[in-house]
C-alpha cells in the first residue's frame, strides 16, 4: 500500500515537471522513469488484490460464530468392564517442535478420521458420564460489508472488484473441548481390540 502510494507520487512529480516544462528545456529523460513507475505501480497493484484478506476485513466485534460441532470417538475401546466405562481415554496431548497440541479421533463416512488442534486456542470443559465427549469449533468470518482502506480505495477509483469469498476459510478463533474429568492423557498406546 505505501509503495503504491510512493509510486503515484512520483508519476504525479514526473509528469508535473514534464508539463510545466518550457518547451525548449523539456527533457524527455523523465519518461523510462514514469514508465518504469506505472508499470510497477500496475504490478503492486495486481499483486495485492490477489487476497481477499487485503479487501475484507475479518469481523472483530467479539462476536465469534459455531462453525461446527464434532463428537469425539474414544482412542481406546478395550477399557469396558461389566458395562461401566472405567478412564476411557478421549484426548490426548503431544508437542510438535515447541506448540502443544491435543490428538482426537471422530467418526466420518469414510471411518474415523484423526484430527490436531493447538492447546493454546483450546478451553477445556468438563461435561458429566451421561454426555458424549464432544469438541466446538468457533470462527471469524470475512465481512464483506467493510473493506480495507485498500479495497475502498479500488472502489473509489471505481474498479468495482467483486471477489467470490465463499471459498476462503474463516478464521480459527478457539475451540471448545467438552470431555470427562481425567479423559486427557500425555501417554498414549493405540489399543483399538
């Protein structure tokens, strides 16, 4: 954004000294410099409105939304006795590199599917037997009612873009992980008798 406006400037001094120029003292030295600066103000400006993250602003009115909701499968089916579910294991916890991470498993159409999420953006709940074990997954999404500085600036100049941002993920806000007391364990062996 600041180069583009670097650059405009400087277009707008070369063709200012060009015009109020006598005749006779005009140089034409100026014009591979203000072609040079239109063609790099054509590059910045294509580069930057290929994100719609320059366009639209994220909505941040603390008003995060569900965006979905998953039930979590127990990483250790062997533990039944007599019908009682006794320390079932639901989550477990591991680092990669330096950022922890809990480990889960849920049911898809295809089997169950494992999935990772950062502990950090991560509020842990405990939820009592009767419930299902279970994680909520909170986004923030493009407002497509307020563009940035940049996309007003391309309205303004009435280049009219219209970006499909239907196809863009939403931001991760946090998750919420609803599971039993002591259901999340560092050590884990897969047992899946």
């Amino acid at each position: 954004m600041v180069f583009m406006i670097a650059f405009a400037i400087l277009l707008l001094l070369f063709g200012l000294t060009f015009v109020l120029s006598y005749e006779k003292e005009r140089s034409y030295a100026f014009i591979p410099s203000g072609i040079f600066c239109i063609v790099l103000l054509v590059i910045a400006s294509l580069v930057s409105i290929m994100n719609p993250s320059k366009i639209y602003e994220y909505k941040d009115d603390g008003k995060e939304k569900l965006a979905s909701t998953v039930e979590i499968e127990c990483l250790n089916d062997n533990l039944d006795t007599e019908g009682k579910i006794a320390g079932n294991i639901f989550v477990t916890t591991g680092y990669v590199n330096t950022e922890q991470y809990y480990y889960y498993m849920y049911e898809t159409d295809k089997g169950l599917q494992t999935e990772k999420i950062r502990a950090k953006d991560t509020y842990v709940n405990v939820i009592s037997d009767s419930e299902k074990p279970y994680i909520e997954k909170y986004v923030v999404e493009l407002d497509k009612d307020t563009p940035t500085l940049f996309g007003r600036m391309f309205t303004w100049w009435g280049f009219g873009i219209e970006m499909n941002t239907d196809d863009f993920e939403p931001k991760t806000s946090y998750y919420k992980l609803y599971v039993y007391d002591d259901s999340i364990t560092s050590n884990y062996t897969i047992d899946l008798k």
